[in-house]
C-alpha cells in the first residue's frame, strides 16, 4: 500500500522543518535519494514549487500542484 501511494505522489527524499517565520527548511537529505542528486542540503529553504509559494495561504494551490 505504501509503495502505491508513493509511486503516485513521488519522493524527494527530504525531511522537512517549519522555522519560527514560517519558512520551510531541509531538516535532512536521505542518502542516495533523489534529493542528494538535485543538490539539496541541510539547511536549504524550500520557497515554491513550480511557481507556487510555499504559504499558509496557498494550501490548495499547493496541492493541485502536487497532484
């Protein structure tokens, strides 16, 4: 069932914080994901996603994006 929900929605291979701003940030990079191959770091701060902002006010934008 995992496997199946995964191969629908993808996987990056990042873990994700929300600072006190309301910033997403990398909390950690899976070894050998995707995520190490695309460069991201610990520490690196998520802003959009195919030109949607990452905001409390964009939620469904977001999701619609995701799908």
């Amino acid at each position: 069932m995992m496997a199946a929900k995964m191969a629908k929605s993808g996987w990056i291979g990042i873990e994700l914080d929300k600072s006190e701003e309301g910033k997403l940030l990398v909390k950690r990079v899976v070894p050998e994901s995707p995520a190490v191959k695309a460069g991201f770091r610990e520490g690196d701060v998520l802003v959009a996603v195919e030109g949607v902002k990452y905001a409390d006010g964009n939620k469904e934008k977001l999701m619609a994006v995701k799908e």
